[in-house]
C-alpha cells in the first residue's frame, strides 16, 4: 500500500509488513492472513470549510 499527500509519496507497507503487525497487535491466529486488497484503490480524503457553518476560529468564539 502506498500512501500519498498533496501527490507526494509518504509512506508504503507492504502486506507482509499488515500481516505481521496484526500478529503481534491483534488476537489473531498464527496463520492469520488478513491483507485482502489486492487490486488498486484511490481513496481521496478532501477536508474543506463552509462559510454558513462558520470558521473554526468563529465557532471557538461562541463556546
């Protein structure tokens, strides 16, 4: 999996790096092989301000 910011490589793990970490993080069995992705997925994550719901600075303000 390979993680991009702004088009910017950031980091990568492979699923053999997922496996292991969920064997020694989770309760899972020893054969436990759980990495499933194994075609490409984008997922854009998009953070954006309203100006009808108020700025954060606004909003702070009020409380």
């Amino acid at each position: 999996m390979k993680y991009y910011v702004d088009g910017k490589l950031l980091s990568t793990v492979t699923p053999e790096q997922v496996t292991q970490w969920a064997r020694e993080n989770r309760d899972v069995a020893a054969y436990y092989e759980g990495y499933v992705a194994d075609k490409p997925l984008s997922l854009w994550l998009d953070q954006e301000t309203f100006p009808w719901h108020g700025t954060a600075y606004q909003i702070a303000k009020k409380i």
